[in-house]
C-alpha cells in the first residue's frame, strides 16, 4: 500500500511541476505578444511612409575591396620537393 500511495503522490507532483513550468511559460508570452505589437506597429507606420520611389544608387567603394585569399598568404600551395 505504502509503494501505491508514492507513486501516487511522485505522478501528483511530476503534474504539478509541469503545471508550474507552463505558467512560467506563459509570461514568456507576454513578452513574446510584447514584440508582435511591436512589429506590427512598426509595420503599418513602414506602410504609411508610401511606396519607395527611388532607386538604388552604386557607391564607388575606391580601389575595391580589401580581400585577402588563403592563396595570397601561401595556404594550398605547392612548396615542391
């Protein structure tokens, strides 16, 4: 009887404890609801400023990019021999 009434009071508390980890899940959410509000406020007032009108334009970056390649500092090359 003593092992029926354990097993019996451990399930109680594995509920309970799955129990108390939705509600802290749940104000997760409420951050989470936080953030759609904003997105979505941020949305309609991306909306608001109308459709975009120009285009883009290159920027002329000077003599390039400044690249460096594993074949530029001797990686991957044959030494010979």
């Amino acid at each position: 009887v003593g092992i029926i009434d354990a097993k019996d009071y451990y399930k109680k508390e594995a509920e309970n404890e799955r129990r108390r980890q939705l509600r802290a899940s749940k104000e997760g959410d409420r951050e989470k609801d936080q953030l759609l509000k904003q997105m979505e406020l941020d949305r309609k007032e991306k909306e608001a400023e109308g459709p975009v009108t120009h285009g883009s334009v290159a920027k002329n970056l000077g003599d390039g990019p400044n690249v460096m390649r594993a074949g530029d500092i001797g990686i991957g090359k044959s030494s010979g021999g």
